[in-house]
C-alpha cells in the first residue's frame, strides 16, 4: 500500500516523492486517516515507527484544505513536545512535507534569546512546534495566543509526565478553545497517560502498532557484564572494532557523559556530549557532527537524546542501564529504525542487576550474555544494593530489592547465568 491510497492531496504527495517515501509505515498507514476524518487520536508507537510523519502529514492537509488565506495568519495547529531537539526535528519534517502547500510553522524553544522566536510570529503562522516553558513565556508577554487553534497535538506525552511538565501542560490547555481535534503521541502509554488523554480527547481512536514493551526485531541485543570502574576501558576495547562507525551512548547522568567523552578524547576517540548543561548551539553543532559521522560518538542523557533521529545509526551502547525498564526501550529504538537492522549493547554492573531483571521482565526475553571480553565482572556481591524505581522498590540507596527471585538468579557467576 502506497501514499496515493490515503488520498494524500498533490502538493503533499509530491513533496512525500521528493523526500523519497513511497510507503506508510503501519502507525502512518492507521493513524492518518482517523485523523482526516477529523476524529481525536490516541496513538501509541515505539520510537522510530514514524509518529512524527503519522500526524504531520494529516494536519498539513486538513490546515491546507480548510485554508481562509486571511491577511495575517493565525496559529491554526499547535504541536507541544518535551525537547528543543525533536521540536527542531518536527519543524524540519512540517518544512518539508509542506514544501508546496504554502503553510508556515515556526518552532520556538527555551534557551536561546527569545527575540528571533517572537519576531517570527509578529506576521502570522499556521503552525507552531513548541516545547512548554517557552511556549507558556512568549504567551504571558503577549507574543502569541491559541484562541484560534483547531488542531492540538501532544508529541511524547510520557516523556512530558517523565519530565515534570503536567503543570505547563494544563496551563496551555487552559488557553486553547473548547472545541478542537487533540492527538496524543506516545511511545509508552502508563496509566497516567491514559488518564489524562481522558480528560482531553473526545471519543478519541485509539491506534497501538506495537505492544508497549516490545523492542525492534531488528535489533541485536547484548549485556556485557562488567565492574563498574571498568566501563571506560571497556567502551575502548568495543571501539577498536573499526566497523562501528558511530555509536549513541547513553549515561544516567550529565557529569557522567561529560567524564565518559573526556576518557574517550583521552584515547584519541572524537566524541561529544549532548545533555541539558549544554546550550542550544552546542547540541545541535554535536548533533550534526555526529549526523555527519565527523564524531563518532555522541554520549547523551535520555532527556537530551528523546529527539535524537539520526539515519541508519547502527550502534547504541548503554553505559549505564536505566533505572527504568521502559527507557531502555526508547534508548535501543534509536536504532533498528524503519526496518534497519541495528546493534544494542548494554554495560551492567552488579548494582545494576535489578534494573536488568526489570528490563528482562518488560521485553519478555533473556538478553544474551557476551562474556568473552578483557573486564569480565568481579564484584558479584556489592555492598550497596540499588531497588529500581517505581518498580516495587523505593529506589533509595540501601534499599531491599523488590524482585527477591530475580536477586537469588544473581548469587552465581553471570556467565552461566545465560
């Protein structure tokens, strides 16, 4: 099944063609047509399935047909999204599925000078691509209102929670009129989620691709068991391999990416850090270098990375394992994408134990063990004992673990543990 089968209006199809998309993806295939035909949407798609492209594509064609060509434009569709990165990323695919209908978008994020972002609107838009807290600034100085807007959408609404935004949230729907079309977007649906699209969405389709703890076919996926003090060298060791051109890796914390790149510089390895200490000209320049293969590691924290779309990434190493099983999810999606096959590699030492049980549990599968490596785990019993959060333990250092079987399983060598 082609585009030409959504009934996809010319100035789209033609710009789909130039970009050289020939076939939907399942999320698009679903969600595109509930959305033309008006109706709210609750969809929920593992990252890298083509979400973006699933309501852009839709939104662009109901603003196109329903366009007044009135003197000065009127912010007509909103779309909020957790991070500067993937708004960047979201304005760049409306600029180009939009190419020949004439509609502007404008993308506005915190820290950069506002002053660019709030001339851009003087004359007018049709859409705005906008992360919260300067969305919710430019309406209070009066840049900007939503009492025209008809299409609402909220792009990785889980992050958004994940990310303390409800507040700014609420503040913005509070702004918006009554009557609308809202989607939500989502790589994870928590019952949290789901309560809130309650409180939003009108009889909403509800459109799920993908169970919400399954990872990509595609992806070969391994642990390295490994002491915690060995994690650096190990990542050399792993970077000799001259196949791996480039490699996403991902830390827990912003001071351990920036310890991770200067270790990597140290062995002559170029690598950047992308992460919220960083300004905007930073990430984006680290971004494009590592899109151009001119550094060949990037190491981010999951915030920084949630927008991340690089094109046949082939590599993603989790330095650290996430606390939460369905991160690891959204980190090892940055591979495999559109049908690619891609590798995940994650280093877990033995205060991880319990988040790789969490993350064994949520996939449904064993990960398989790569135990043939120079920094092999000795410390089979560490004296600190890490419970993950929200998961049934309280997360506090010293903490029982919840999972007591999965703790028993890791009372022997790893290695035959497989």
């Amino acid at each position: 099944m082609g585009f030409s089968s959504l009934n996809i209006i010319d100035p789209i199809a033609r710009a789909l063609r130039e970009e050289g998309y020939a076939t939907p993806t399942p999320i698009q295939a679903e969600a595109i047509p509930v959305i033309l035909e008006g109706s709210d949407l609750l969809g929920c798609a593992q990252t890298g399935t083509g979400k973006t492209a699933a309501f852009a594509i839709p939104l662009l064609q109901l603003l196109s047909e329903r366009n007044t060509y009135e003197k000065k434009r009127k912010i007509r569709a909103l779309v909020v999204t957790p991070t500067r990165e993937l708004a960047i990323q979201i304005g760049e695919s409306f600029k180009a599925y939009g190419r020949h209908t004439g509609l502007t978008n404008r993308v506005i994020f915190g820290g950069v000078n506002q002053n660019p972002q709030a001339a851009s609107l003087r004359n007018g838009v049709d859409i705005v691509v906008a992360t919260p807290g300067r969305l919710l600034d430019l309406m209070g100085q009066g840049h900007l209102h939503l009492r025209d807007v008809e299409i609402l959408v909220l792009d990785e609404a889980d992050r958004m929670l994940d990310m303390g935004f409800i507040h700014d949230i609420r503040k913005i729907l509070a702004a918006l009129p009554e009557k609308k079309q809202s989607l939500f977007f989502s790589a994870t649906m928590p019952s949290e989620i789901v309560r809130l699209a309650g409180t939003i969405l009108h009889n909403p389709a509800k459109v799920s691709v993908t169970p919400v703890s399954s990872t990509v076919e595609t992806i070969q996926q391994q642990v390295y068991f490994v002491d915690k003090g060995n994690k650096n060298r190990l990542l050399v060791h792993l970077l000799k391999d001259q196949s791996i051109k480039t490699a996403l890796v991902f830390t827990r914390t912003k001071h351990g990416a920036d310890k991770v790149v200067k270790f990597l510089l140290k062995h002559d390895i170029t690598a950047e850090a992308i992460h919220g200490n960083k300004g905007q000209n930073a990430r984006q320049r680290a971004l494009n270098n590592f899109k151009k293969q001119s550094t060949r590691v990037l190491v981010a924290t999951d915030i920084a990375a949630r927008g991340i779309d690089v094109d046949a990434l082939a590599y993603v190493i989790n330095f650290d394992m996430s606390n939460m099983a369905e991160t690891y999810v959204h980190r090892i999606g940055r591979t495999g994408r559109a049908g690619a096959e891609g590798t995940a590699i994650s280093f877990c030492d033995a205060e991880e134990k319990a988040y790789l049980c969490d993350v064994e549990k949520l996939i449904a599968k064993k990960i398989p063990v790569i135990d043939r490596h120079p920094f092999p785990l000795t410390d089979l019993n560490p004296v600190k004992t890490v419970a993950p959060q929200g998961r049934g333990g309280s997360g506090r250092p010293g903490a029982k673990p919840s999972h007591k079987a999965n703790s028993k399983r890791w009372s022997v060598n790893p290695r035959k543990a497989r």
